[in-house]
C-alpha cells in the first residue's frame, strides 16, 4: 500500500488535532498579558510566565511530517524502547516510553484495517513504573498482512487524555496518525508469533521511522 504522507513537505511542523482544550487558553492568556504589559507592571511580571508555557504548549503538540520508513512493522511512537518481554502466547511485546519532551502523536505500525479501538479505564501512575499495567488506556487492534497487531496506548501521571484520530473499521496506511496522548505516557506493541523485535532496551525511536521488527 502506498505511503501518502511521504509526499508532503519535509520539514514542516504542524500543531496535533485534540491539543485544542489545552493550547487554546494558554495562548490566549499570554496574547492579553502581552497586550496589557505596556500599561501594567503586574501584566508585565504575568506575561514572562504565561508566554513561555504557551511556547512549552506549541512545542509539547508538535506534530511534524515524517518520511515514512519501509518494514514490515515501524514504531507507532517516538520515544525510548523501554522494555521488550516475550508473551506467554508467544508474542512479543516492545514497550515505548514517550517523555513530556517528545511528540506525542502515535502512528500505524502496518497497514491494514482497524478492528477494535477499546478505551479502558484506569489509574494514572507514572508510565514507566511497573503499576502502569493498570492505567487508562486505549486498546488497538490491527487487520494486517501479519495478522492481528495489538497496540495499547498507556496514560501517564500527566498524560490523562487519550485522543483516538479514527473509528473501528477504519483503513489506515502504514504510518498514518491514528491518536495523541497528552504529555508523558507509553505506547506498547505486540509483535506476532515469529516476528522478531529489531530494536533493544534503550534505544530511541521515531514514530513513523524506527523499523521495530528484523528479518
């Protein structure tokens, strides 16, 4: 299937959809305490703070245009590979930690169709402690060449709202966006019975670009 998102502009920077609820006021507050540091001290001193979060906001729901990368699977996150742990089924699964500095748009790991997309409610402990097991999350599952790909979107003790981009049934490209997660938080991948993980512990990944399975 074809890579449509390869044909737009490198480089280019665009803001995440479901940033809105938390972008909106905060530059909205730094544009009036901009606008009234002129004429008040106290605006002034207000401005210095509410400016740089509103740019600590743009930054956070960054959400730039990637070259998609051949491979059977590609990272569905930016981020560090936190932990890979064989399953019990077979499966291996391939955890990403993803930090309040990294994008927080997540992407398609194949192409194919969209089965499931099941919210879990849940607890919302940092996403790289072990009782993250239990946080809120969104379940996906993927109709693929390799079969059924699970992957789960994990909340973290910031990241409290998860913001699924399509419905169940859906046909996605390979490194298409699919949802964000607000600030901090993990994404995790189920690699199918005999697919190997290409990645290791520690290693940083880019969503739409990081192969995460080898031949």
């Amino acid at each position: 299937m074809p890579h449509s998102q390869t044909s737009a502009p490198r480089g280019r920077v665009r803001l995440a959809r479901g940033a809105s609820p938390w972008l909106l006021p905060t530059v909205a507050t730094a544009a009036l305490s901009l606008a009234r540091a002129r004429r008040s001290r106290r605006a002034a001193a207000i401005a210095v703070p509410t400016t740089a979060l509103a740019a600590g906001m743009l930054w956070f729901f960054r959400d730039p245009e990637r070259e998609i990368a051949q491979g059977r699977v590609i990272s569905p996150a930016d981020g560090v590979v936190q932990s890979i742990m064989p399953w019990k089924d077979g499966r291996t699964r391939v955890a990403i930690f993803m930090s309040p500095l990294n994008v927080h748009v997540n992407r398609a790991p194949l192409a194919g169709t969209v089965t499931s997309v099941e919210h879990v409610p849940g607890g919302f402990v940092p996403a790289f402690n072990k009782e993250s097991e239990n946080n809120e999350r969104v379940v996906w599952h993927f109709d693929t060449e390799l079969g059924d790909i699970e992957m789960i979107q994990i909340a973290g003790a910031v990241a409290r709202r998860i913001v699924p981009y399509i419905p169940q049934g859906t046909k996605v490209e390979q490194g298409e966006r699919i949802g964000l997660i607000r600030f901090g938080s993990r994404v995790d991948i189920y690699l199918p019975e005999g697919v190997e993980p290409g990645v290791e512990v520690g290693q940083v990944t880019t969503a739409g670009v990081t192969r995460i399975d080898r031949d």
